[in-house]
C-alpha cells in the first residue's frame, strides 16, 4: 500500500499527505484524523440527514464545488431519494463513522446537512437565526447574539449558539421536528424583527450587502426545505482550519473570537464540556 494511503475498516483512504492548508501545513490525513476523533460528537447531528457535498480535492485554496448526487460508492455507503422538481437526488446519509470518513476522504472539508432527518422530511428539527457580520464588527455580533438570547429567555425558548466556523454565530432553537418549515422560519422572522427594533443602530434585516450599511444581518431565511448549514463541529475551509464550535452563553461575550476554536484543540474541549449543542436535537419547543 502506498505511504499516502491507509485501510480504515471497509475503506482505503488516499492522498493522505496531500497539503490541504497550505500555510499551517494541515493535510488531508490530518482532517480525517478530526474527523476520526470527533465522531462521537459529530454524529448524532448528523445521522439520517441528507447531506450537501462541498468537496475541496485540492484544499482550501483550489477550486471547490457542491456535489448533492452521490452516484457512485461502495455498496455500505447509504444514499436517500429526494425528487426535486423534475430530477431525482440521490443524498449522502453520514450514518456512522465509516461514512463519515467516507466523505472527508472525498475532500469534504466541511460537512452540511439538512435542517430536518428523512422520517420526517419537511419538519425541520430546529430554527435558525444566522448572523452575518460582514462589513461589521465581531463585536456587534456578540451584542446581537445576546440579545438574541435575552429575547429567546425572555419568552422561556430555550436557545443555543455556536460559531458558524467563519466569521459569524448560530442561534439554534429546538423544534422537535413538529412544524413545517414555513412555520419555522416565521418564527425566526419574528425573534430577528424584534431584535432589530431593539438594535436598530447595529442590526439589519437587508439581505442586499450594498444596503446593510455596517450592520449585522440577522438572517432568517436559513429556514428552509432543503437550505444546509455547517454541522457543529464541522472544519470550515477557512485559514487555521477553524472549527463550528457550540458556546455556553456565558462565553459569548466580549473577547470571542472563533478562531479560537480549530481542529488542534476542539477535541480537548469536547472532553471536557461534552456536547454542548445536544439539546438542539432534543424536546421541541410549543410555537
């Protein structure tokens, strides 16, 4: 067998020395080596939702691309069938580690699944408030998400944030899976107007980036059939291979940075604060 490569139960794994952060010298062995350590966390947010592929077979700086319809693979691998409109896809399904694996030997850097699991397709298990900070302070990120989370307390709705694993926070809402995706996001529409009403100077609900004029955008739109969104504890294909980090509220505060959180020391930290983000997963709130 060759140096870069590797048997993994039913799989060979390649190109394990391939550089996939050129500056930090992180390779594509060193990704599914993540991946393998953090498994066990990983996958109960991920198991019996279709996945989008974002595939990076070249690392973060060569050209990337989605892959949905996954066509060839050995036959343990388990795809799921959703017709769109007119054409038929066939969907990942990260069922364990194995498949998981699987995928980031694909050059899956990141992983995104749906909002909502086969059995139930079009019931999303959780809302999400998405804040986009561009062209703002991380600052007034944090003070969005705290209120955000003040709103959500307020009204008894237990809420959970993470880092996006770029340059903005996740605010996660269980649901249960018991309401359509068009209920969800009015939901989240509502929590982001009245956000906006109390942070008018730093928060905007503009889609347009010509138009947010600095502001935080609160975006509600996420909610989605279909829509995908960074798993918690998803690398992103970003410089220091920075991971989506679930928070306790109380460090969401001033001196956040997610850069913090990368595949060198998210596993650590999973030791000892456990999984953070579970209770997404868990009993639904009552809209």
């Amino acid at each position: 067998m060759a140096p870069d490569q590797t048997q993994r139960g039913k799989m060979t794994l390649t190109n394990l020395d391939k550089i996939y952060w050129p500056k930090e010298k992180i390779t594509k062995g060193d990704l599914i080596d993540y991946y393998d350590a953090v498994s066990p966390w990983i996958l109960p947010h991920l198991k019996n939702r279709p996945e989008s592929l974002r595939r990076y077979p070249n690392g973060i700086e060569g050209v990337t691309f989605f892959q949905k319809n996954l066509q060839d693979h050995p036959d343990w691998i388990k795809t799921f069938p959703i017709q769109h409109e007119n054409k038929k896809v066939n969907y990942l399904l990260i069922q364990n580690k194995q498949s998981l694996l699987f995928a980031a030997n694909l050059g899956c850097i990141e992983i995104h699944p749906f909002f909502s699991r086969t059995s139930k397709l079009h019931s999303p298990d959780f809302a999400i408030l998405d804040l986009d900070p561009k062209g703002a302070s991380f600052s007034k990120v944090i003070e969005t998400a705290q209120s955000i989370h003040e709103v959500l307390d307020e009204m008894k709705i237990p809420n959970f944030c993470k880092t996006s694993g770029a340059t903005g926070l996740h605010i996660a809402v269980p649901l249960g899976a018991k309401y359509s995706f068009e209920q969800s996001k009015k939901f989240a529409e509502r929590i982001a107007r009245i956000v906006n009403q109390r942070l008018p100077k730093i928060t905007t609900l503009e889609r347009s980036l010509s138009k947010r004029g600095g502001k935080v955008y609160i975006d509600y739109h996420q909610n989605n059939f279909g829509q995908t969104l960074a798993a918690p504890y998803s690398v992103r294909a970003r410089p220091g291979a920075p991971v989506s980090t679930p928070l306790k509220w109380s460090e969401v505060k001033k001196g956040l940075d997610p850069r913090d959180y990368t595949i060198k020391n998210i596993i650590p930290r999973l030791k000892k604060v456990g999984d953070l983000y579970a209770p997404v997963l868990r009993k639904g709130i009552i809209l």
